[in-house]
C-alpha cells in the first residue's frame, strides 16, 4: 500500500512541474546573469537553476548564442517606445538609448550578446525601428539615419559592455578598481615635454559623473545630423 501510494506521490509530484518554456529559460539565465554575469552564465547553470538536465533546454534553445539573441529581445521588450514627435525626436532618441543602457547595466556582461548578434527577435527589430523612425523624422536620410542607429545601438552596447569589465576586473582582483583622481594623478605625472598637452588636460580628461559622457556621445552623434 506504503509503495502504491509513494508511486501516485510521485506521479503527482511530475505533474505539477510547471513544464520547460522559452520564457522560463529567459528568466533563469537574466536571474543568473544579474548575481553572476553573462560570462559565467551556462547552458547547465541555467538548467540547474530550473531543476532539470541541459538537455531539456536544448529542446527549446538550441546553443549559448541563441540564448543571448533571445536575452537581447527581452530587454528590448522592456524599452517603452514613444509616440513619435518631430518636436521632441533627439529627446526621444536620447530616451530609447538610455533605457537600453539601464537594462543593459541591470545585468553585467549581457551586452556581450548583442555585440555579434543580428537582430531577429521582435522586440530588437521595433526597437530598431523607432529610432530609426525618429532619426528620419528628425531630417536624416535614410543611409545617414540608418549608420547612426547602428552606431548608437554600438555605442550603447560598448559602453555597458566596458562598464561590466571594469566591474567585473575590481570583483577579481584586489585594488584594480582605479577612481578618476588616481588617473588624472598618473596622467599629470606623465613628462610634460612629451605629453604637454595631456599634462596640461588631465582633468579634463578625467572628467564627468554618473552617465556624463554617455549623453554626450550620443548628443554630439545627433549634433552631426543636424
């Protein structure tokens, strides 16, 4: 009776599993990435975060690679699109950048994935299609609006991708983390004869807080349009 039981337990216990999902899958490897980054991230870690073997997950993504395009789209999912707005069409811009660059941020090293990647997923090809949208509608032609939201989308990915290094280099190593005093210190420290000119800017080469020079890639991106 004992085993009749334990096997109807069982049973139960395997039909309650909520079954394997593309969008579980998503989930599990983001929750992974934001405590680990996408460098460690694995096709087993994943798996295992979801109690189950790799092989369930390659019924449903076939590769690492696949998994990034499709991280890709869900953080793109997360970007609100404006109403285009000829009045307000640089803000707008500006505003799809930097919510791509915070999702990006959330989680370390995901911009890796975008970097080789060419966008398939929904969510990457309307993003895509806003900006461009805005960029014509701000009076770009279409060959100068398409190279700059390709370079925007680049920069974008650079920029989170150097940050999450650099974050990732101050976790592994003791002290690698070097703050911008020390840097301007170094470069002032540098034979004036030389490098008179990075002696002389040191701290204006240093410069700039927070998302200072983010904003002013890309506004001075969009300064070359018009």
């Amino acid at each position: 009776m004992s085993a009749t039981h334990s096997g109807e337990g069982t049973r139960g216990h395997r039909r309650s599993r909520t079954p394997i999902s593309v969008e579980r899958i998503v989930a599990a490897a983001l929750d992974a990435i934001e405590i680990g980054g996408f460098d460690d991230l694995t096709m087993r870690t994943v798996a295992a975060s979801l109690d189950t073997g790799p092989a369930s997950l390659y019924a449903h993504v076939r590769n690492k690679a696949e998994l990034g395009d499709l991280l890709i789209g869900e953080l793109c999912s997360r970007v609100e699109l404006p109403t285009p707005d000829a009045g307000r069409w640089q803000e707008q811009f500006l505003d799809l950048c930097a919510q791509l660059r915070d999702q990006f941020l959330r989680y370390p090293g995901v911009a890796r994935a975008a970097l080789a990647a060419v966008p398939a997923e929904l969510a990457s090809l309307r993003l895509g299609e806003a900006m461009l949208t805005l960029l014509l509608l701000g009076g770009a032609s279409a060959q100068d609006a398409a190279w700059t939201s390709d370079a925007a989308f680049l920069y974008v990915t650079a920029y989170c991708l150097e940050a999450a290094i650099a974050q990732r280099q101050s976790q592994d190593v003791e002290g690698a983390s070097i703050d911008r005093a020390e840097i301007a210190e170094r470069l002032r420290m540098l034979p004036a004869q030389q490098f008179p000119n990075t002696v002389a800017h040191a701290k204006e080469l240093t410069a700039g807080g927070g998302h200072d020079r983010f904003d002013f890639a890309l506004n001075l991106m969009l300064r070359g349009l018009t």
